[in-house]
C-alpha cells in the first residue's frame, strides 16, 4: 500500500451517499475535507468512529470542516447505518473498492489468522484547494474524532 504524495492534489472521486446522491471530490471544496475510510458500517469500532464525528460536527464547522467516510458497503447498508445512528455527514459506497486503491488504503489484511483483502482504517485531511495535507493511519476509534479536530486546529493556527 502506498499513499498518494501529500501536496499534491488528493485523488478524485465519484461516488454515491447514502441517500444515492454522487458526490465528488469538488463538492466538498472550499473546506477542510476529513476523509475517512472505514472497513464495515454498524459493526463496533466503525460505529464509535462514525458517531463520535456526528456528536463533534459542529465543532468540525467552526474549523471550515466536513467528514466524510468512505466504506466498500452498498448504498443501502450505508441508508441503515445512516438512519440508525442519526448520521449527519456523508457516507459514499465504494464497492468495487477503486477509491480505496486510489488512495492507498486497500490491501492485505489480518484477523484471527485468517488473510483477506480489505479497508485499511485510515483517515486523510483534505486542504481546501483540494491538497492532501495530512495521512492519519495511527489512532483509536473511540479518540479518532479528537486527534481530527486537534490536527485541524494546528494546521489552522
């Protein structure tokens, strides 16, 4: 696995929310973009991950910020995840996982002694002109929504 260059544009994407809408990379221009990918919605560790980021969004707004997470689930189980957690942010289907490869985050995996290909839990910030600026890949879920916020503001200070 190898990530993309950081200052260099961040890779594009076209994929569906779960509400079936496309969103794009463009769409989210002009803010401080905290992309996120995650392996599976609803199971524990996505879940803390994904509802601590709800509970902290306003304080994310006040940074000119927006999360995003990116996972291989259809869009319906995205709809579930979404609606059962009171999500207030995107959620987009990669299913056949090419935005993952695009940034670096899909590959060979370990649990429980058994191998399988899958979503790297890794979170990128996105400058405003669309720049990577920052690759977090070294985090708990339960503080993930902490270290986001705190990066945010140091890079905004």
């Amino acid at each position: 696995m190898k990530y993309p260059e950081l200052n260099a544009a961040a890779p594009n994407f076209s994929l569906q929310n779960q509400d079936g809408d496309t969103r794009t990379l463009a769409d989210y221009s002009g803010k401080w973009l905290v992309l996120y990918f995650y392996p599976k919605a609803m199971t524990p560790g996505c879940t803390t991950q994904a509802c601590e980021l709800r509970n902290h969004k306003a304080e994310l707004e006040a940074l000119n910020a927006v999360a995003v997470g990116i996972s291989p689930d259809a869009v319906t189980r995205l709809t579930k995840f979404t609606e059962r957690d009171a999500l207030n942010f995107d959620l987009l289907s990669d299913e056949d996982h090419a935005v993952a490869e695009s940034y670096g985050v899909w590959g060979l995996k370990k649990f429980m002694g058994r191998e399988y290909d899958g979503i790297h839990r890794t979170t990128f910030l996105i400058s405003p002109d669309g720049k990577l600026h920052t690759v977090l890949n070294k985090f708990k879920t339960k503080t993930h929504h902490d270290d986001v916020i705190a990066l945010l503001k140091s890079v905004q200070s």
